[in-house]
C-alpha cells in the first residue's frame, strides 16, 4: 500500500512512517525543511517538501496515495486556534483528494476533553468539541459525510518514550524552573498513556483492518493520577511534591487538572492491538529522561 503521512517527521509520525515501511508499505512523507526531508529520505520513504498551507501539494500527495495519514500538528499554543483551523483545513483538502473513492483518511486526536469524569470509551462523540479550538474529529466527520472514507485514532495525553518533547518533559520543565513538582487539587485526576511504538503500530493496524470504526483509541494506560507523575518527576529533580492552582503552570495550567482517564477495550478487540511498550510510570522513571 502507498500510504502518504503529513507530520512524517513529528514525534508521532516518525514512528508511524518506520513502523509502516517496516511492514512493507509505501510511504510519502510530507516535511517542511532540508534537514527533517534528508532525515525521511534515510528511512526510504519518499519526501514531499511543502506545509498544511501548501494545499496544492497536499492534494496532488493524497491523490496519488492508496491512504493518508494526517498526524502534522503545529503545536505552539501561542497561536492555538489559528493552528487548529490550519488542521480543519488540511483535513478538508486531503479528504477532497479522497472524495468519489474507496480510499482511507486517518486523522489525529486525542482523548482529552472527550468525557471527562468518566472512563472514555471509542463510541463516545466530541460532545464539547464546539466550546474547544480543535476541530479535527467535526472535520473528519464532515469528510466521512461526503463519502471520504474517514477514521479518527485519539491518542492518550502521553505519547511518551526517550526523546519524548510532549507533556511530561513541559511538566519537567516547569518543575526545574519554580523549584516544586505541582499537581492540581488532591493530584487525583487521571490521564491516559501510550508508549509512541505502540500508538504507531496502531496505525498501521487501522490501515491494514479496513478502519470500520469513526475512532480508535490509541491507549494503554488507561487512568494514571497526576499526582503519580508529579511523585516520579519531583523524586528525579529532588524536588518536593505540593499542590497548586492551575495557574502555577503558566499556559499549560488548562491542561494539569483535566481529568482524561480513557478505554481501548474496544479498539483491541477490534484489530488485536496489544501495547508491548513500558507503562507511563514505568518509562518516565528513567535518566534518560531527565537529560532530554
């Protein structure tokens, strides 16, 4: 198969791109500068220069695939809302590419926000989806809506393994700067994990099953309390553990305290993904990371 992945560089996509070629597919990958386009072209995929703003060269890129992995995500917060309607964009252009066929969209997201208080569960819709920037799931269904062949693969909060630059080493940084490793409240709100490995062979397993489903849930660890975290970087830093008001955490505080516990129950039986990778805890309970 000839797949195309945006973000074919990224933290998530990287993964995806060798776990795919490993498997024997195809793969165009969709990178911004020089030095990531000769790091794809070392994996042997096929490099495509160009942004989530150069639709043309999306187009042309989906067109030509058998399916498309959309994981690019500008993640400076700064600009929030202006990246998330980059993404709805790019979504709405590469399932346009798709539109009249039988071939398959996967989209990026996550199980945050999705039920919280609650175990989320792969059937649950983004109910407060409309209130939150990102609109990759409304996009995704909009395209299935035209027909596009359309799945969504939520990933945990934690997409963690060495060389991880997501949520837990901002965690670690915010410790490091104000001499304290915080959590929220009584630190029993829960988030979910995945171990990066896992989560892309998940997508691999989407392509190959057929993606039946509106969304999966890349999750292994299904509910970790954040005040657990918080233990494992303040003993590394040797730091003490206290609590603090969302504030404390600067523009990350809107995430500390959500609580995003979340089942792949159903996704596992479906496609027989079963996460091999060390557990949340586990992994951040390393030097490694602490040096990154």
């Amino acid at each position: 198969m000839k797949v195309f992945v945006t973000g074919a560089t990224g933290w998530v996509g990287s993964a995806v791109v060798d776990e795919l070629i490993g498997a024997g597919h195809q793969v165009t990958g969709l990178v911004r500068s020089e030095d990531r386009a000769a790091l794809l072209a070392a994996t042997g995929a096929e490099v495509i220069r160009g942004t989530l703003d150069d639709h043309d060269t999306l187009h042309r890129a989906a067109a030509a695939a058998d399916a498309v992995i959309h994981t690019a995500f500008n993640h400076d917060f700064s600009k929030f809302a202006e990246n998330c309607e980059q993404d709805r964009r790019a979504i709405e252009t590469l399932g346009g590419a798709l539109e009249g066929s039988d071939r398959r969209l996967v989209v990026t997201s996550g199980v945050g926000m999705l039920a919280p208080g609650r175990l989320a569960i792969e059937t649950e819709t983004r109910a407060l989806e409309p209130s939150f920037p990102r609109k990759s799931e409304s996009a995704a269904t909009a395209q299935s809506a035209r027909g596009v062949r359309t799945t969504c693969i939520r990933l945990a909060p934690s997409v963690h393994g060495l060389g991880d630059h997501g949520f837990i080493p901002i965690l670690i940084g915010i410790a490091r700067e104000t001499g304290v490793s915080a959590y929220v409240g009584d630190g029993q709100n829960r988030w979910s994990g995945v171990h990066r490995l896992d989560a892309a062979r998940l997508y691999r397993l989407v392509l190959e099953h057929g993606a039946t489903e509106a969304a999966y849930h890349a999750v292994a660890d299904e509910a970790v309390p954040f005040k657990a975290i918080a233990d494992v970087i303040g003993r590394h830093l040797g730091l003490p553990v206290e609590a603090r008001d969302a504030t404390h955490f600067g523009w990350f505080g809107m995430f500390t305290g959500l609580d995003m516990p979340a089942s792949s129950a159903r996704t596992r039986s479906l496609l027989g993904w079963d996460p091999t990778g060390p557990d949340l805890l586990s992994d951040i309970d390393q030097p490694g990371y602490f040096t990154m």
